[in-house]
C-alpha cells in the first residue's frame, strides 16, 4: 500500500529518547517494527539513553540483537542531559529525510504513524503534529487535575500565540528533517514549552503544518513527574515567547 517510487525512497528515522523506560522499550519497538513492517515504509529507530540506571541500555542493546543494528541504532549518552538535547544528538546520527519524535513510554501509540506519513505526502507538509485537540484525538488515564492543566496551558498558548495548531505541547511530531534542524538551530526553551516554541517558529517561519488526532495514553510503567515547578516554568517559558516572538 502506499509504495510508489517516491515513498521508496523516503525514510523516516524514528528518535526514542529513554529514561528509566526499561519496561516499556521493548514494547514499543516491537510494535514500531510492526507497523513500519506492515505499511512497507523505509525506516530506523534511534533510542538516546542518559545513563537510565535501571538498566534501559541493556534492554536496548538486546533488542538491536533481536532486529539488527541497521534498524536499531543506539545513540547513548553517558547522564541526563534533557530532552530537548537528546533529539539534537539522536537527530545528528538520523540517515532518513524525515525525523519522527515520539515518547518511549507508550503514551504514544506507533499506529499512528502510517497515518502521520500520509498526511504528510498529502499536503506535501513539512510537519504533522499528533493532536489531543481535535477529532478523534484524547487523553486516556490523566485525573482532572492534569486534564485541567493540560488544556488550560494550551489554551492560555493557543490566546497568546495563535500558532495555527491544536496542540501546542505535544510531542509526537513527523518532521522533514532540514525543517527540524532548522527549527532546532532557533528554539532556545526547555521543557514542555520547548514543543510549543517549535511550532511557533514553524508558524513564522511559514512552514506548513499537518495535523492528526491521536490518543494519548498515560504511561502504565515508570515515574510520572508533573508538579508545581513544572507548572510555573511552563507559564515564565510561555511568557518568555509571548515576549520574544
Ligand atoms: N534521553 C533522555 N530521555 C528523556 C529525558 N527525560 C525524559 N526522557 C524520555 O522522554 C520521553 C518523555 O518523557 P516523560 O517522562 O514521559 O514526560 P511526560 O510524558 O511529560 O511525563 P510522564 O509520562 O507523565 O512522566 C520518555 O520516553 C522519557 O523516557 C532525558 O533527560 N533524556
Ligand atoms: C515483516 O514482513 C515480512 C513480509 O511482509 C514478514 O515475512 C516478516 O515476518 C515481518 N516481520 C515482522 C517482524 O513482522
Ligand atoms: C512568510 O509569509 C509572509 C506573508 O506571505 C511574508 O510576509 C514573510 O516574509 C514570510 N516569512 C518568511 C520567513 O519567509
Ligand atoms: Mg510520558
């Protein structure tokens, strides 16, 4: 489905970024191979761990066995340096015209992403946001109290910055990747609000923007960590662009 000549020639490479994902790594790379296998689709996976001490590397190395270290590339690095570093070093080592980002925690479901291709190749975008926003998009698996957060900080975005997009501080994202290098080179963030200036840059820098609703799972395994500092750095971050853009 889907493979004419062009398709054949694109490849996608998926950046994984892991802490303490143990649990969920061999998951979601079972399931990433599945679906890239199903839709025919030219693709690698690059996992960046910080040094997780429970023990994600190893995880990882085992599954480069099972699949084969052209399809799994590691891209480790020796402690925590943050996530917005981590898809700068895991994008320096992708070999495919287009970068997907997504979460290893299984928030994000890898059946998304044929559909995140072709909305691609439909408007020839030079990014697809996943969006919790519209359609059949929705979060699963958050109480209140974070449903209230989450759509409280995208609405006080979405009045401040009229990006063009429904969802401002998601991250599962396809990018053509000189589009996201040259975004990457602009954005000076951190955090959530490191999602939210891309878009935001992508807007002024008229790039154009695809969207597909997605499903947003709460991670089962691992640490949850959304507290009141975070809160307070989204909103200082927020003001930073509304000031700056
Ligand atoms: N390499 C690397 N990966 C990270 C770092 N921080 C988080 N990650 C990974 O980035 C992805 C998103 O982080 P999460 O901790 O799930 O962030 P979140 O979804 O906002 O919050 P929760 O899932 O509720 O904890 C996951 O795959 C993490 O393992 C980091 O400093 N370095
Ligand atoms: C991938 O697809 C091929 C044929 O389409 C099949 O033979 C193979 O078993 C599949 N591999 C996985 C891991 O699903
Ligand atoms: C984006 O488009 C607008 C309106 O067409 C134009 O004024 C602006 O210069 C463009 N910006 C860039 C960076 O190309
Ligand atoms: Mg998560």
């Amino acid at each position: 489905q889907n493979v004419g000549p062009r398709a054949r020639r694109d490849k996608y490479s998926v950046l994984l970024p892991t802490y303490n994902e143990r649990e969920n790594l061999p998951l979601i790379v079972w399931l990433l191979v599945k679906y890239f296998n199903e839709s025919g689709y030219n693709y690698e996976i690059i996992i960046i761990d910080d040094g997780s001490p429970d023990g994600t590397l190893e995880v990882a190395e085992q599954l480069q066995k099972i699949y084969g270290s052209n399809k799994i590339l590691l891209r480790p690095r020796e402690k925590k340096l943050g996530l917005g570093t981590a898809y700068i070093h895991g994008m320096k080592h992708a070999s495919g015209n287009f970068v997907i980002i997504m979460d290893a925690d299984l928030s994000h479901h890898p059946k998304f992403i044929p559909e995140f291709i072709e909305k691609q190749k439909e408007g020839d975008y030079d990014l697809v946001s996943g969006t919790r926003y519209r359609g059949n998009g929705g979060v699963y698996g958050w109480d209140l109290r974070r449903k209230l957060i989450s759509r409280g900080a995208n609405f006080l975005s979405q009045v401040l910055l009229r990006p063009g997009a429904s969802d401002l501080t998601g991250s599962f994202r396809l990018y053509k990747k000189h589009v996201l290098e040259s975004l990457v080179e602009r954005c000076v963030s951190k955090g959530y609000v490191f999602q939210m200036e891309m878009i935001v840059r992508a807007r002024q820098l008229n790039y154009t923007v695809g969207e597909v609703p997605i499903s947003f799972v709460d991670r089962v395994y691992g640490e949850s960590k959304l507290g009141g500092n975070e809160i307070v750095s989204f909103v200082k971050g927020l003001l930073t662009l509304f000031a700056t853009t």
